[in-house]
C-alpha cells in the first residue's frame, strides 16, 4: 500500500513541475538576454572607438608630412578608413567626420579629429513595444578621438601657424 501510495504522489508533481518550468523558462530567457543585449551595445560602440583611433591614426601618419601637408584627400582616406572599420551592427547609414585643426600663432599646436556616429537597436525594446511600452529601440553612438598632427611648416626664423580647417563629412 505504501508504494501504490507513492507511485500515484509521484505521478502527480510530475506535471507541477512541467508547468512551474513552462512559467520560469520566458523570465529566464529575459533575464539571461538582457545583459547580453546591453553587452553587444557596449561592444559595438568599443569597436566603433577602435575605428575613429585607427582612422585617426591613419590621417596623421604621414611618411613625409614636410612634402604633403594634411589636405582633403588625407580627410577622405581617413574617412574611407573609418567606414570601413564600423560594425556592423550600426544601423541605418553611420556618419564619419574627419576634422584639421591647425593651431593658432601661440602654441602651433595642430590636431586631426574623427568623429563617427550611428545606431543600435535594442531587441529587447522592441520586445517591450511588443507589449504596449512606448520606447525607442535605438540608441545613438557617437566616438570621438584627437589626433596630435605632426607637420609644422617653418621658415627661416619663425613657424607659421594658420587656421585653416579641413573637414570631410
């Protein structure tokens, strides 16, 4: 008697736990997919980071600056290198700034700035406007670097210092 007792108290949690399972299972799955949500955004705009540095070492990195200062065509091979350094996990079409900034006569300090930015969508806000939130599933990720540019021209005695500005968008 004890073990017909047994098999039928069995036979009867068997399907408890099914549906305890059926329940957890989809506040699981979100909580797991949440931090790797967030995780690929954060990856994506590290990478996006690692583009505008490269690009922006790309256009100060002249062999011979002396003979070729920095002109549109280096903004537009900076540029070229940052597009295609971009994740693709960037939506929508990313835009790539490069900037010359010649320093003024009191420091002749001169530097090249990349800027690029783009959109990440969030799967889970778009979950969430599934059920009837109102949020944007987008977010902007805008990177920024500055370069130090090398090339300085001089004359005889004094360097000369213009500010002349190049961009290329």
């Amino acid at each position: 008697m004890l073990t017909r007792d047994f098999f039928f108290k069995g036979l009867n949690s068997r399907g408890q736990s099914i549906v305890e399972i059926s329940l957890i299972t989809p506040i699981l799955l979100i909580a797991l997919y949440i931090p790797a949500d967030f995780g690929m955004a954060m990856f994506t705009a590290h990478l996006t980071q690692n583009a505008v540095r490269e690009a922006a070492r790309i256009a100060v990195s002249d062999p011979d600056p002396a003979k070729n200062p920095f002109n549109s065509a280096a903004a537009a091979a900076a540029k070229n290198a940052a597009v295609s350094r971009l994740p693709a996990l960037l939506t929508g079409p990313p835009t790539v700034t490069v900037r010359y900034y010649a320093g003024g006569v009191a420091n002749c300090m001169s530097f090249v700035e990349v800027t690029a930015q783009g959109n990440y969508n969030y799967f889970l806000y778009q979950l969430m406007r599934l059920f009837g939130a109102t949020v944007s599933n987008t977010v902007q990720i805008t990177r920024t670097t500055r370069m130090r540019y090398e090339f300085q021209p001089v004359t005889n005695a004094t360097p000369i210092c213009t500010g002349v500005t190049v961009e290329s968008t």
